[in-house]
C-alpha cells in the first residue's frame, strides 16, 4: 500500500510544483537526468547481475519487441481507416507504442509482485523499450517530420553512449559475481532514488489540455497502449506456454502508460504536440487503473 502512496503522492507533488512555478522551467530535464545518468545506471548494475541466463532471460525481450510491432501495425491501419494525419499518425506511432518502462513500471511492478521481480522489468525496459526509442523512435520522428534531420550514425552514436546502455553491458559481464557488502549499499541508495524523483519529474510533465478534435486519435492511443496491447503480451505468452513471473512481468510493462519522452520527441518534431501531450497526461493517471485490473486478471 505505501508503494501506491508514493506513486501518487510524488506525482501530485510535481504536478503542484508545476503549477505553483516553484521550480524552474528545466526542472524536469535536470531530475530526468539525474534518473538517467546516477539512478537507473545504480540499479541496473545491483539488479541485472542476480540475473541467471536462461529462457526467462529472453521472455520479456520477445514480448517488449512482439507487442511494440504488432501495436505499431495496429496504428498504421487505424490511421488509415480514419485518414488521420501525417503529424497526427506520426504522433501514435511513437505514443501509442513506447511504453513508460523505467519510470512508471518500476514502482508499479514493485508494488505489485516486489524486488525479485525488477531485474526482469530492466530487461525489458533496456533491451526492448529504450532500445526501440533509440532506433524506432528516432526514424518515425524523422519520417513524419520534415524538422529533424537525423542519421542511423547519430542513432548508433546515441544508443551506445546512453548510461544505462553502458551500465547493462557492463552489469551482463557481471551476471554471477557477489559485489562487496559496500558497494551493494552504495548502488542500493543511489538506486533508491529513482522511484521518487522519476515520479516527481512526471508530476512536472503532466499535460491535461484536451481538444475536441483530439478526442478519437486520443481514444485509439489509449486503447492500443492500455488495453490491445497487454492482450497481445497474453496471447504471445500463451503461444509458448510462458507461464511464470518472467511473463507476469512483461505482461504488466506491455500495458504501461505512454513514454513521456516519447511524447517530448513528438512535441519537438512537430507532431501534434497538444495530443501528443495529453496522451501521455491522461495516460498514466488511467494506467493505474488499467493495470490494477490487468494484475488481477493474470493472477
């Protein structure tokens, strides 16, 4: 219950600070990198290496990269049927697809199921969902846009110098190895810090302004991102008869709200930034109830 507590009250208290202007306009920016470059790294290297490779190593690996292709077509044949757009079609393909892994799964998932099962959230989230934000989410923007300019060396560039893309290479050649009582305690409180400042970035971030017009893109977004795509996460389990915490796991990161960086890339590149913005508000105040019932069906 108190995990709950915290996600809620540390996104009121950023979405008060918002709108109180208490903090400076970057605010946002500074504490998302500060998850980026200190928090997520610290976890990555205290989780990843309990990790034993096997079959279950891979399970939310194929799911994150299934659900995201099959969603991605799902997009692109609505947006067909309703004659959506350009911006607005480029728009749900970046929201409706990337998932807020990192920052909403991993309180959510550790509300839920506990710390066994964060190492298998970051697995997820590092080698499917920032992976598919690096490459996927870089060429839609440049696709859709005519703003960016932006070439597969810069991707490459980006991917490979991303900190916690270096701390999971690095906490994979660690798999096995029993770290120092005090460097564990170190990682330990480094890593601590992630829920309540991820949360409270959020809380900066949240966007509420809704359109008329908006109203159907917004509909389909959000019942792609919330509602089809945990049902494909279900359906590929089933398939192969994955039936364990590795697969509850990746179920519940499929149904995770819309990626806020993937809606502050569509602002930028010009891709109906007011939708794009309130997808993402909306989105993750929904996605506590869509998940809520997602747990109890699956369990």
């Amino acid at each position: 219950m108190e995990n709950f507590v915290l996600i809620i009250l540390a996104i009121a208290i950023g979405y008060g600070i918002n709108r109180l202007n208490i903090f400076s306009k970057d605010a946002p920016t500074i504490l998302n990198q500060f998850v980026i470059y200190i928090s997520l790294p610290a976890m990555i290297l205290l989780q990843i290496p309990k990790l034993t490779f096997s079959m279950d190593t891979l399970i939310p690996i194929i799911v994150s990269w299934m659900v995201m292709f099959f969603s991605a077509i799902l997009v692109l044949l609505v947006a067909k049927v309703f004659s959506f757009s350009k911006e607005i079609t480029g728009s749900l393909m970046l929201v409706a697809i990337l998932g807020n892994t990192s920052f909403m799964g991993i309180p959510i998932i550790n509300a839920y199921m506990g710390e066994s099962a964060i190492p298998y959230v970051l697995v997820y989230d590092q080698l499917g969902t920032f992976i598919a934000l690096a490459i996927y989410g870089t060429f839609i923007a440049s696709y859709y846009s005519s703003k960016s300019q932006i070439t597969f060396k810069i991707i490459t560039l980006k991917v490979l110098t991303f900190p916690p893309f270096i701390s999971l290479v690095a906490a994979l050649f660690l798999m096995g190895v029993e770290f120092n009582p005090i460097l564990s305690k170190v990682l330990a409180s480094f890593s601590s810090t992630i829920v309540p400042i991820a949360l409270v970035a959020v809380g900066l971030q949240l966007q509420f302004k809704l359109p008329k017009e908006d109203l159907k893109p917004f509909s389909i977004a959000l019942l792609i991102k919330l509602i089809i795509a945990p049902i494909f996460a279900i359906i590929i389990c089933k398939i192969f008869s994955w039936d364990n915490e590795v697969s509850v796991v990746s179920i519940m990161e499929s149904a995770m709200a819309p990626m806020i960086t993937a809606g502050a890339i569509a602002s930028m590149a010009g891709l109906a930034p007011r939708l794009s913005s309130a997808i993402v508000g909306y989105g993750i105040l929904i996605s506590f109830i869509t998940t809520a019932i997602l747990f109890k069906l699956i369990n």
